[in-house]
C-alpha cells in the first residue's frame, strides 16, 4: 500500500512534539499542505524549526481545548496530549481537559469541514492487562482512580467521543492506539524509559530501574509508527479501528538498559527504584489486524532504531557545544 495521495490541507494537533513533528515532516514531503496546532506544553519550536521556512508549513500556537476557529482542512491527526507519565501526572486536570474537551473541538472541527480525523490512542486503554499480547478486543484493566488515569481513562473517555461521533454524525474517524513509541526528537529526561536511559547513559549517572526491572514493554521506532499512521489515515473508510500499531519485539526494562548502556559504552549500572502504582508488568502488541487491513508491519528492530537515536542524540549534543564555543 501506499501513503501517497492527492495533496491535502492536514491538521497535526500535538504537531510540535515527539511523534508529531516527524509526522508533520513526513506529510510535508508528501506533498501536502500542514497547519501543526500547539500550545508548546511538551513539545518545542526547536522540533519543528526546520519545517518553520516551508511554504505548506504554518503552525497555530493555542490550547487544542480552545476553539479552533475557521480553519478549512481535509484530514486531522489528533496527536495533542502529553504523553510522558511524569509530565502527564503534574497537572492531572490539565490532562483529562486536553484528552477529553480536546477530542470535542478537534471532533466538530472535522465535522463542520467535513473532515477525516484520526485519533492518537494508546495502549494505556488496556491499562495493566491480564490478556497477553493485547489485541484489540480486550477491553482492558485500568485502575480509574489511580495516578495514571487521568490519561487512561481520558484517552478512554476520547475513543467513546469518537466512536459517537461517528455513530450519531456519521463523521469519518480512525483510532489507533499506540504502543511504546521512541526515535531522535523524544524530550529528554522526561521520564520515559528509552529517553530516561539515554540521558543516565550519557551522564554516566546511575538508570533508574522502577521495581525488579522484569516488567516488559515493546518498542517501536518512530518512522515505523509514523507509517502506519499514513497508512491507517488513508484506508478504507470502514476500518476505524480501534486499531493497535506498535513493535511486538518485547524487551524487559532491565534487558533494556544494559542494551542502552552497552550501546554508548556507559558505566552507568542500574538502580533500582519503588516500583510505580499501575505500571504494567507486561506489555506487547497483537498486532495481526494492522498487518491484515493495513499490510502494516514494523521494518525497524530494535538494535537498528536505538543505535539511529544515538547517533541522532550524539549529533545534536556536538551540536550544542559548536553553538556553547561560538
Ligand atoms: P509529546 O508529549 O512529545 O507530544 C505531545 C504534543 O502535544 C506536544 O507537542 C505538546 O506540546 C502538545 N500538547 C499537549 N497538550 C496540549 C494542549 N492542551 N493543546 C495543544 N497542544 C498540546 O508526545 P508524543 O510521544 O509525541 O505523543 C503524541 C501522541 O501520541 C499523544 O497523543 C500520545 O498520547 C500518543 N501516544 C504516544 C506514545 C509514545 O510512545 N510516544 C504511545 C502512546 C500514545
């Protein structure tokens, strides 16, 4: 399949973080015109300075549970919400207004331009699972009170929104939900197990280990993800998901940060940590519907991804101390 069609007017909420920026990137390249929406909670200007000079590129600073205004587009990808745990946990309220009141304004502008809009879930709807790997089908065990779920049960609460949307509107959505995502651009030290580790690595500080380090996760990198958004995206208007996207390869948190520091030749040596209330001891993706309704599958290993976000990491920090001696 491919991601290539006509040019189209695309809204990227989120669009100056992480994951957005790459998508912004990757769509312009294709071809179409991008307005990114942010309000610069987690993501940067310096994410998106290198689109900042392109002709189809224009960005709108604001809050994306304010009114979006008169803006005309023909498909949205609703990636605002911020997605580091720690970051996420600061401001709970914030975080269920951004998910929740968001996913409306972001729903009525596709309704009133007539609009397809893609919703960035995530595997947090299955909370800390007791069905291994995940498939789509199950519903999920997450804990509604606890610390995490101002963004579980808010990314919950946006998927009923937008399968109502659709259901009483007749709106075209797509939902899918992510798993662990990672790649050059991730905030860092902002919590996340990969970013975290990078950091620790390079600082040669001890790597944060929360619990015995034996909870699994599965990463996947960041050009794969963004792929199957494109592709999710510009599928038949009957698939809608919820759809799961994410790289089955499964590792354990420890595993994970010998990997890391084996990859930058750091001394630093795990340190082990309280465990987190909720965290999920295991995490993988059944991933069999992408691969049958999409042909999506991951390309990227994970020895291949973390070694492009080291040398992206190194580049950058070459980068910044040419700019300190200037
Ligand atoms: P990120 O934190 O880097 O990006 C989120 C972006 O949204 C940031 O630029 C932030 O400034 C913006 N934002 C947050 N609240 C906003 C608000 N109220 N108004 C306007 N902008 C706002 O995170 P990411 O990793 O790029 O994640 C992007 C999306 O994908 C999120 O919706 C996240 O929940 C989802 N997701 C990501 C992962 C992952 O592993 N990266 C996994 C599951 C789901």
């Amino acid at each position: 399949m491919t991601t290539t069609t006509s040019p189209k007017r695309i809204l990227v909420t989120g669009g100056a973080g992480f994951l957005g920026s790459h998508l912004c990137e990757r769509l312009l390249a294709e071809g179409h015109q991008v307005v990114c929406l942010d309000n610069f909670s987690s993501g940067s200007l310096g994410n998106i300075a290198a689109l900042l000079g392109h002709p189809a590129f224009s960005l709108l600073q604001q809050d994306v549970v304010d009114p979006i205004g008169l803006l005309q587009v023909d498909q949205v990808y609703n990636l605002a919400s911020i997605a580091s745990p720690q970051l996420y946990q600061r401001n709970p309220v914030q975080t269920l207004k951004t998910n929740v009141l968001g996913a409306m304004q972001v729903l009525d502008l596709a309704l009133r331009c007539g609009a397809r809009v893609l919703q960035a879930s995530t595997s947090e709807v299955y909370g800390d699972p007791l069905v291994h790997p995940q498939p789509e089908s199950y519903l999920g065990n997450v804990n509604p009170i606890g610390p995490r779920a101002c963004y579980d049960e808010g990314k919950r609460c946006a998927e009923t929104l937008f399968a109502d949307y659709q259901r009483q509107h007749g709106l075209s959505i797509k939902i899918v939900r992510i798993f662990n995502t990672y790649g050059p651009r991730m905030l860092p030290g902002d919590g996340r197990v990969i970013s975290s580790f990078f950091a620790h690595a390079q600082q040669g500080s001890g790597m944060p280990i929360h619990g015995d380090g034996q909870q699994t996760r599965s990463f996947c990198y960041v050009s794969d993800m963004v792929e199957g958004l494109m592709r999710m995206m510009i599928s038949d208007a009957a698939i809608t998901g919820p759809l799961n996207l994410g790289n089955p390869e499964e590792i354990d948190v420890l595993s994970l940060a010998r990997k890391i520091a084996a990859l930058t030749g750091s001394a630093a040596a795990p340190v082990f940590r309280p465990g987190q209330p909720d965290d999920p001891r295991q995490r993988k993706p059944d991933i069999s519907q992408a691969w049958q309704l999409l042909g999506w599958a991951p390309q990227v290993t994970l020895d291949n991804g973390l070694s492009h976000t080291h040398a992206q990491l190194q580049r950058t920090a070459a980068l910044a101390t040419a700019n300190r001696q200037d």
